[in-house]
C-alpha cells in the first residue's frame, strides 16, 4: 500500500533562501547524529532540499546585482559540497563525487 502525505505544502514552493536555511537543518543534523541510517536520510532529505532551492531559482532568478545574489549561490554550492562530503563519511563516494560536482553549477 502506497502512502500519501495529507500534510499541506506550500502553494508555490519555497524561496531560494527558505530551501537553501532547510537544506542547512538537514545537514547540520545529518552531521550531528551517529546513526548511520538516519543520517542518510538526513542526506535524501538536503538533497531534495537543495533541488527546491535550483527550482526556485528557475521561478525567480536572483538578478546578479541583487545584494543577496552571491551569498545564496556561494551557500548552494557550499551546501553540495557538505553533502557530498557526509555521503563520502558514509561511504558513498561515487555519488558523493557526482553530488560535488552539482556545486559546479552554482
């Protein structure tokens, strides 16, 4: 039996600030716990985190002149690299090496 969440989500997603401060919580706890399956889900969870981050870019581009233009493209392409570098602690390098070179992009 498949399951559905009847939690709400937002209408229109998140912000490229609200996915981006999401993916940190995710990974900041990813980072925090012991357990090893926990902390692989922490991992799925930052990594869909951060894809609402690049989908809300496609919706609303930061303009390079924006004040926070840097700072949130710098802080996507640091949070890849977190993340590829706890899936590498987990012993995933191949998908970490291929989840690194996602901060290329930004």
């Amino acid at each position: 039996m498949l399951s559905r969440s009847i939690v709400p989500t937002p209408k229109d997603g998140l912000s490229l600030r609200q996915a981006l401060a999401l993916s940190h919580v995710y990974l900041e706890n990813a980072y925090r716990t012991t357990d090893h399956d926990m902390a692989l889900v922490l991992c799925h969870d930052a990594e869909f985190a951060l894809t609402q981050a690049k989908n809300a870019n496609k919706r609303h581009p930061l303009p390079p002149e924006d004040p926070e233009y840097k700072s949130l493209r710098d802080g996507v392409a640091t949070a890849y690299i977190d993340l590829g570098k706890l899936l590498e602690k987990q012993g995933f390098q191949a998908i970490a090496q291929a989840i690194c070179k996602k901060a290329e992009k930004w």
